[in-house]
C-alpha cells in the first residue's frame, strides 16, 4: 500500500504550455496540409484537367518538340477572333484574353516566348498540356503558322516582361509602324 | 559519494547558458566572416578600381555594330537586307586573333574604333544569359533549362543584371560584388555602389546600399541651404532636428535615420565636389556624357571620400528601336546610329578622363543590354534576340581583340534558334566573373558573387589583366 499523493507526470505539472504548443501543431498542420480546392480553371475544360494545369513548369523552351493537342481540348476563346460582326479592338481582347488564360494555367512560365509562330504553336497546343487555346486549324492562322489580323498580316508580339505582351496589327494598310497600326494595350 | 562532474542543470539554467552562448558565437561568427570578406580580396592592397556599367537598355542591335566584310559582307547583306550597313562606310579593326573571318565596326564609332586599335578596348562576342552552357541540339530537344522569357525586356535586364537567371534573385551580381570587395573601403562615408540612372537591379546588394546621384551631383532636400537666416535654412534646419531626434516607433526611426542618412551623404559629396578638381577633358552634352562626366568626377574625389572600390551604373535607353532602327533613305543614319554615336563619344571621352586623372588603368567600362536582336530583318527592323556583343574598354583591357566566339552569321545555321536569335556562347556569369576577378575577388569566392559560374568553362575570359 502507497502512501501520500501520486508525483503527476510532468507534463501535467505545467499543462498549459504543452496544451498551447499542441494547438499551435493542429493550426501548422492544418495550414500545410495539401488542398485540392484551389487552382486556375480553364474555360470548357474538365475541372480534374484544370487542376493539372497549376503545377508543372511547361513552357520554358519555346522550340520544345510539338505534340498532338490532346483532343478533348476545346477552347472557344478565339471563335470570334476576326469574325465579321467584330472589330479589330476587339481582335486584340481576344488575343490577350488568350494571352491571360495561358498565363493563368502555366502561372511559372508567363506568355509564351518567340516569334508569332512560335508563340502560335504553343497556344495552339504545343506545351506540356497539349493546351490548345486556339485550335490549330483556326482560319486566322496562316501557311506559316502565325496568328494573322482580320486583313491577314501576322500580329507583332512584343514582350515587355513575363506577364505584359503588346500586340500591334498592322491594321487595313497591312503594314507596321504606320499610323494604322492598332495596338493593345493602346 | 562523489559527485559527478556534470553538475546539476535546471531548465532556466540550460536556457540562460544557452542565450549567453548565442550571443557569444554572434559575434565570434561575425569576426569570421569579417576575416572572410578581407581575405576573399585577396591581395590585401591599397589601389583603387573601379567599374562602370553601361546599360543599354532595350537591346542593342550588336549585329550593326560588328559587321562582316569581305567575303562574308554579301551574306550578311542579304540576311539583314535593309538593316544592312553599306561596306564602304564600315570601319575596319584588324584583332590580334582572327578565326579566318574579317569585320568592321559601325561608322557611327570611330572613337571606338581607335581606342580598339590602340589597345584601350575589346569586343566580347556573343554573350547572354544561360543557366548552362547550351547547344542547338540541346535547346531543340529541351534537354536543358533554358533562361525563363528569353526575349522579354524587363526579365532579361534582370537576369543580365543578377546572373541568376534560373531561380528568383533579390540581389544584383553588382551589388553582392559590392557586398564582397567593400571590406577594402574602410570608413567610407558614402556608398560605394553609386548610380547615376536611378535605382537598378544590378546594384542591389545585401549589405551595400545603392546610392544614386544625379548628372548634377547629390540629391539633395529642395530649399536646402546654409544659409540659417533665410526661410529656406530655417525649415531645413528644423528638419534636420526633427529626424535627429530618438523617434518612438521602429518605422519612425527607420524613416528618420533614412532620411538622416541622405541628407548628410547629400551635404559631404556637395561639398566634396565642390573640391574636386576641374577636368578638362571635354565631355559630349549628351545623356551618356553627362552620366559619366559625373562618374569621372566622383572618381575623382575617392580618396576624400576613403573609397577604393566603387561600383557605377549608368544607362542609355532606346534601344528597342524596331522600324526606327535605319533612316529609310540612309542605312548609316536613324536612331540606332544616332545611340551607337553617342556610347562611343561619351566612353571615349570617359577614357580620356581617366587618363587625366591618372586611374586609367583603375577604371573598367563595360556595356550590358537585354539581349541582343534578330538578325534577319522582319522587313522594317529587328526584334528581340539573345546573345549579343559587348565592349569593354580601359587601361587595365587587353584591348584590340574579340573575346569569345562571333556565331556563325547564318539564320538557321549551327547558332540560331530562328530568325538569327544566337544561342549565346559565352555566359553572363563568365563576363561578370572576368570583371569581378580583376576587381579583387578571389576564385574561392566567385561563386558568392555568381552562383552559377561553376557550370560554365571560362571563370576568366582574359580580356583584363
């Protein structure tokens, strides 16, 4: 038979900084643990598809080997890209909102990178996710692969940085840097 | 019983000896890295150098400034068609090493051309941001990480200006540079990383602040004056009490000490200058002129100011002249011309100042720029490219040579990624490295200063000796 008060464990000598650094635990973890209800969605496409869209870093090399857009990517960003009920300001939203949507699901990379054709060909599903925001048969596309304005001359693509691109048409004149020229942002 | 020799620790004890050990080692660890700093520039001397960076901002279109002649004239002619330079006008340089291929310079820069024959300036060919060394086969099968936005303006005057192209840098090679060599600067009144464009990427550093000045000198307070009897001194006087004094909270004494700081730095290099001796080598009236008119002034007066490392930056916009790059009725006039003219006349004359003040051989110049531009004409100018070349000009250059390799000038050839966008073949970290080695940093420690030298072949590309 024992005599006199059990010796708590120490712990519970001082409760309230082990209670306090145990809350403090629960809040981190919770905190970091890993959540699927986040990331950039992407118009017509299949929400488990978006979701792969957030993480990789894609598009760095702007001649990376083309490959086949994925069939199941049908974007109609650009059905109104040169459609006759349209104008040429409202071209150039279009082809920035493409610009934006691209960005949005390759948040690393930024615009793509290059010429028009190249810039053509990974909006048009050359990118790791067979991304096709444009499709690639689209009528303002030309022989040589570059996304044309509504009187068929090659948009100018001009990087300023990773997230801002001017892009000028060289308007019904069909040449650049003439006071026809429209450009976004103006 | 014998008492152990590990005597009896209670928790506040362990804790207590612990905080005392800490603050201890600060400070020893502190000593250490002084001790570092001091030994990475190695030799311990007491000259003085100096950099001076160029920026040209917006990408120099460096295939009009070295041209090819002879029998590589017609292709090149035909790449550029009308960005082509007509042969007549070209200024020929004859370098000491010669790949078999001959070139002339822009007729834009005789005074160029005469420091490169005299021996005061070098070409470096093709260099550009890389994060490793990169050939065509591997930058069209992606078996390399390439530089994110290639070809943009403001993500390659960063990566140029940080030489961290691969990852996110809060800091220029300028200015870790300046955070490694200023241990030679002791009690220096005033930063020794001094721009006279604003603030930049390249200067910024961990430890050294970026000062910036003016073409007319210190930035000073408006109204600031002596005179303590006018309204003006009246107010500048109160102001100066105001941030003097122990200000409450930690924003209020960061902003007073700041402000504190400036005004006083603004005050003892007015009044240095206003010492310094008249150059009288004569300075073009132009924005790069009167940048580095200023920066030979405030070479000047270093010992005053006990500097014997400084750092400079300045630059030139315009660059990015697109169509405007030519006069459409003459291929050796139009804005491009009209840029090339003046870098050319402002270093030159910026030499000469050196010269003057008796540092030439303490003073190194060298020009970056976003990237360089497409070779092939888009029908009315050029567009953004990627390697480039550069000049670099002084008394310590071993001047009259092309350093690096000129691309074979073909588009679609062995160097191109498309539309004459060379694949650099020396890297921006090589670049930076020969010029850091020469300032005083030691091979040991070039890779605080560039993270990523190690990846590339030549730490040392020999153009200063």
């Amino acid at each position: 038979m024992t005599s006199g008060r059990a010796v708590p464990h120490p712990l519970l000598k001082r409760p309230l900084p082990f209670f306090t650094a145990l809350v403090a635990l629960a809040i981190l973890a919770w905190y970091f643990w890993p959540r699927s209800d986040v990331g950039p969605v992407v118009p017509n496409r299949p929400e488990s598809q978006a979701l792969s869209a957030a993480s990789p870093s894609t598009t760095s090399n702007p001649n990376s080997k083309p490959s086949p857009p994925a069939s199941a990517e049908v974007s109609h960003l650009a059905d109104t890209l040169n459609s006759p009920s349209t104008d040429i300001h409202a071209d150039l939203r279009v082809v920035g909102d493409i610009l934006t949507t691209f960005r949005t699901n390759f948040p690393h990379d930024g615009n793509p990178v290059g010429d028009n054709a190249e810039i053509t060909a990974t909006l048009t599903g050359r990118n790791q996710l067979h991304l096709a925001l444009i499709p690639p048969g689209h009528a303002a596309i030309n022989a040589q692969h570059e996304l044309c304005d509504r009187w068929g001359t090659p948009f100018f693509f001009h990087a300023e940085s990773g997230t801002r691109m001017a892009i000028r048409s060289a308007g019904p004149d069909k040449k650049m840097w003439t006071a026809d020229d429209v450009v976004l942002p103006p | 019983m014998k008492k152990s020799a590990v005597p009896d620790l209670s928790r506040r004890h362990f804790i207590g000896a612990t905080c005392c050990a800490a603050v201890g080692a600060t400070g020893f660890l502190s000593s250490l890295a002084s001790l570092r700093l001091i030994g990475a520039v190695a030799p311990a001397t007491t000259d003085y150098k100096a950099l001076v960076c160029l920026f040209l901002q917006g990408g120099n279109d460096a295939n009009n400034l070295i041209v090819p002649t002879g029998n590589d004239y017609a292709a090149y002619a035909a790449a550029r068609s009308n960005l082509a330079l007509p042969q007549t006008g070209l200024l020929p340089i004859a370098p000491k090493t010669s790949d078999g291929r001959t070139f002339a310079l822009h007729p834009a820069v005789p005074e160029l051309q005469g420091l490169f024959a005299s021996g005061q300036a070098a070409l470096l060919a093709n260099a550009g941001t890389l994060v490793f060394p990169t050939t065509l086969a591997q930058y069209k099968s992606a078996s390399v990480p390439l530089p994110p936005q290639l070809f943009s303006h403001s993500d390659q005057q960063v990566q140029w200006q940080s030489s961290v192209p691969d990852k996110p840098s809060t800091t220029g090679w300028g200015g870790r540079l300046a955070d490694l060599v200023n241990a030679f600067n002791t009690n220096n009144q005033i930063s020794m990383s001094i721009s006279l464009a604003g603030t930049n990427f390249f200067q910024v550093g961990n430890l050294v602040d970026e000062y910036a000045v003016t073409t007319n000198g210190a930035v000073t307070m408006a109204g600031a004056t002596s005179n303590a009897t006018s309204l003006d001194g009246v107010r500048y006087k109160a102001q100066k009490d105001l941030f003097a004094q122990s200000q409450p909270g930690l924003f209020d004494a960061a902003f007073a000490g700041i402000s504190s700081g400036a005004i006083s730095h603004g005050e003892l290099l007015a009044s240095v200058l206003a010492g310094a001796p008249t150059l009288t080598t004569a300075f073009p009236s132009t924005s790069v002129g009167n940048q580095l008119k200023m920066v030979a002034r405030l070479i000047s007066t270093a010992s005053n100011l006990n500097l014997k490392r400084q750092i400079f930056f300045v630059q030139l916009g315009g660059w990015d002249t697109h169509a405007s790059q030519l006069d459409s009725t003459d291929p050796t006039a139009g804005t491009h011309a009209g840029l090339l003219a003046q870098i050319s006349a402002g270093i030159n004359a910026f030499y000469n100042a050196t010269v003057e003040l008796g540092v030439a051989s303490q003073v190194t110049t060298f020009t970056a720029s976003d990237f360089g531009r497409t070779y092939r004409s888009n029908g009315d100018g050029s567009d953004h490219g990627w390697g480039n070349h550069q000049i670099v000009v002084g008394g310590a250059v071993k001047g009259t040579d092309i350093y690096g390799k000129i691309p074979t000038l073909t588009v679609n050839g062995p160097d191109d990624t498309g539309q004459g966008r060379w694949i650099p073949t020396t890297s921006v970290d090589e670049y930076a490295a020969t010029l850091a080695t020469w300032f005083g940093v030691s091979g040991t420690d070039l890779q605080t200063v560039l993270p990523n030298i190690g990846r590339f072949a030549h730490p040392n590309l020999g153009f200063l000796s």
